[in-house]
C-alpha cells in the first residue's frame, strides 16, 4: 500500500487539522508516514500545502514527486487547480467548489469551473454549505476530509478514530459535530463522484 496525497488551500481552512487527522489514522493503521508543510503567509490568507506520504513500507523521502501523487484535496479550487502536475493520470481531485478571493485579479469562477469539468476523477463540492447543513460551517475542512475518504487507503473507521483522538480533548460535542461533517462529506463524495 502507498499513498501520495497532496492537501492545499489558503491559510485559516483547516489543512494542518486534515493532515494531523490522517496522521494519526495511518498512525493506528499501523502505516509508515512521511509529511512535509509549506506555509506561505498562511496568517494573511497566503498558500498552504502539505506533502502526505503513507505506506507499509518505509518511506524515502516527504516530497511527492511531479506525476505521483494519488490524490489532492483543496479546500480552495484554484489551489487544487496549481497542483494538478503533481496528480497521477488516475489520481483523484477532491476540491471545494467555493473560492477564497485572496488576490486582485482572481480567475473567473466559470474558467475554473470548465478546468474541472475537464478532469477524469474530480469529486467538486461546496464544503461550507455541506457543513452549514451538517450544523457547523466551522467544519468544512472536515467535510472535505469525509469526501476524500474513499481514496485515501485507509479506513473510514481509521480516520473517524483520528478525529476521536485529535479532537477529543475538547470535548464530545466537539467529537460528535466533526464525526457528523466527515460522514456528510464522505455521503456527498458518494452521490457527486465523477469517473471516466
């Protein structure tokens, strides 16, 4: 088992949180792991990326090559977009479909939208509606988080364990809302999954 999985958004959308959740999952799934952040800004709104390696073998190196990476998931769809020369033919998008106008001259939402349109595994969703229905908007990196599930190589179950563990120290309610919004996401993914 390996998997490359590049995750990317803006600072303040709960990219770190996603990556500690999935750690943690590989952690008790018994997987090696690599990560690597860069954190552009992030307090003003800049670029965050993070490099998520898993695998039942060791791991050489915390960066994905162009070409290898299984799976990105971006909590801002330009983000996901910049990417994308990182992404395996077969390898999956899961982005948000809600941007995050953080510069002058942001592409027309239409231009990305087409962008895609045109990709073979693309799983698109507006998070923070999903989230807003789920009972927080506050945990629409979760949803996020739900929707990539099925490409992960982990188990759901693994990576609802994560958020017990990472989430747990504040609380059930906490605990119980974040399990809520990775299920919407994971039940969202099923019924918008677009494969060719």
């Amino acid at each position: 088992m390996k998997t490359d999985i590049i995750l990317s958004g803006v600072g303040g959308q709960g990219i770190l949180s996603i990556a500690a959740v999935i750690g943690e999952a590989a952690v008790r799934e018994g997987l090696y792991m690599k990560q690597s952040e860069v954190h552009g800004m992030s307090q003003r709104g800049g670029d965050v990326q993070s490099n998520l390696r898993l695998a039942d073998t060791p791991i050489a190196s915390d960066l994905i090559p162009l070409g290898h990476a299984d799976l990105i998931i971006s909590l801002e769809p330009m983000e996901g977009l910049r990417y994308l020369p990182y992404l395996k033919k077969d390898g999956w998008l899961v982005t948000n479909t809600r941007p995050f106008v953080n510069i002058p001259r942001y592409p027309d939402m239409e231009e990305i939208r087409a962008e895609l349109d045109r990709l073979p595994h693309v799983v698109a969703l507006d998070v923070e509606a999903i989230a807003q229905e789920a009972g927080s908007p506050r945990t629409a990196n979760i949803v996020m988080l739900g929707a990539s599930t099925p490409f992960t190589g982990i188990a759901y179950d693994r990576i609802a364990g994560g958020i017990r563990s990472i989430f747990g120290r504040k609380g059930t309610e906490i605990v119980e809302m974040n399990l809520k919004a990775l299920q919407a996401g994971r039940d969202a993914a099923q019924k918008t999954k677009k494969t060719m």
